[in-house]
C-alpha cells in the first residue's frame, strides 16, 4: 500500500484537520531496562511450545512511537532515507510486511507530534496518524495519552519505536505468540542485557501506563514488574537511529552485510 500523495504545505493544515476528524489519537515513548534475573526468559527460538498458541485468542492493539522532535539528529528523523524509504516508511514496511500483519492486529495507531505536517503525507493507509500536541512533555506523558486511546476491546498493546529500523514481521509474529500463550505477561525484547521496545502489555497495565508522566517512561514498570516479563531475545532492536551518524553506520553495516551474501 502506498503513502499518501505528496500535499503543498500550504494545504497541510486543513489535511490534518481533516484526517484527526475521521481517526483516534494516540502516542509514546520511554522503555529500555536491565534485564535481570527476576524476569521470565524465553529465546526467540524458544523451547517453549507457542506455536500451538493462535493469536486469535488476544485481541493486540498496536501503537508506533514517532512523535519526538529527534534533536540529537538535527533533522526530521521520521523522513530520513533508509534503503531508499523515508526511515518512518522504512521501519512500518518491515515490521508489518507492507502491512500484512494488521491483520493479526485489531488496529494499528501511529502517533505524531513534532514535524507532522512534514511526516503525514508519507504514511500508509494500513495505519491510523493520531497527533498529540503535547509531545514536548516527553515520552511518559506520550505514552499515557496513547494508551488512553486504544481501542477498548483491545487486550494487550504493542508498542513500538519508529527509529527501530531492523525489526521484521516475523519478530514480531514470534512476540504475538508468547503473549497469546501468557496472556498475562508481559512480553518484552531483550537486547544487549537490557529489556525495551518492541513490547506487548496486557491490559492490567493499561492504567499503570496512562499514568506515565512526563519525565518517566514506561521503565519503571519493567521494573517494578520484572517478575511478569516473558523476555524474548531480539539482538535486532538494538539498531535505532538516533544521530546522523548512526545512520551513516547503519547504512555501512548494510552494505557490508549485502557483499557478504
């Protein structure tokens, strides 16, 4: 499915307003944890038999986090070339499969903040842009207003970064999985000893993570909670993008990777 057609800005303002009359809003932020010895492993390739799981049996709601201003980038960060796609752009083709995994998922909310006049016209149609004009409170406050508008049949919530450039469907379908086998974890990626993002929550947090505020992101529930995460190796989250120069090492390791095969 393709982004949305290219629009002059100056018709940009009555676009948004446009699109935010006909979808919800939501938003997000704040992850990254030690992880230690309390929470439950489980390897991507798990002995753990979540095959025999379907993901019909939780109802996940998906929100991508790609509201923030990026100033460590010094540019739109959302609208950076990765493999020849805008980063934003990039990152949702992967990680749905040009959107095949909506169909796993009871809706999938993007959430814009800084620059979204500039990010809107790249978005798919396989998404839903939702717009917090506070992002400048920081990721706990996006993340609160995002969950509080999540669908409300919505089981669990997934979240996601938009700057995770290498997550692919199949992960995630991996992640999906567990949670329908512990419904009542939560499922989180490990990387580099550390847990975060991508992670699904089941709704009992959903009132934990609308009270995020602005200075603290959703951390301190993994922590607090460390004994209820499924923790799932996933070495390729630990690829976001945050510098240019980040992005120019990534686009090398790429290039060195595609020589090798």
């Amino acid at each position: 499915m393709s982004p949305r057609q290219n629009r002059p800005m100056s018709e940009t303002s009555a676009f948004l307003a446009a699109e935010l009359a006909s979808r919800d809003t939501v938003l997000g932020g704040g992850f990254s944890q030690s992880a230690g010895s309390q929470c439950a492993s489980s390897q991507s390739t798990s002995s753990q038999n979540t095959g025999s799981h379907s993901t019909s049996s939780i109802n996940v709601a998906a929100l991508m986090l790609a509201a923030g201003q990026s100033k460590r980038f010094n540019g739109i960060k959302q609208l950076a070339k990765v493999n020849g796609q805008p980063m934003l752009l990039h990152t949702l083709t992967q990680l749905t499969e040009h959107g095949d995994l909506t169909r796993e998922l009871c809706e999938f909310n993007l959430v814009l903040g800084a620059n979204a006049a500039h990010i809107l016209p790249y978005v798919p149609d396989y998404v839903s842009p939702c717009i917090f004009p506070q992002w400048q409170q920081g990721m706990g406050a996006t993340i609160a207003f995002g969950v509080q508008k999540a669908n409300s049949e919505s089981s669990h919530l997934l979240v996601t970064l938009a700057d995770q450039v290498a997550i692919t469907r199949e992960q995630v379908t991996t992640m999906l999985h567990h949670c329908a086998a512990n419904p009542e974890n939560i499922i989180a990626a490990r990387y580099k000893g550390i847990l975060g993002a991508p992670v699904i929550f089941p709704r009992t947090y959903f009132s934990l993570l609308s009270e995020l505020d602005a200075d603290t992101g959703a951390r301190k529930i993994l922590q607090q909670y460390s004994a209820s995460v499924v923790a799932i190796d996933l070495p390729n989250a630990q690829f976001d993008i945050d510098t240019q120069l980040e992005l120019q090492q990534w686009h090398q390791s790429m290039g060195q990777d595609q020589k090798t095969k």
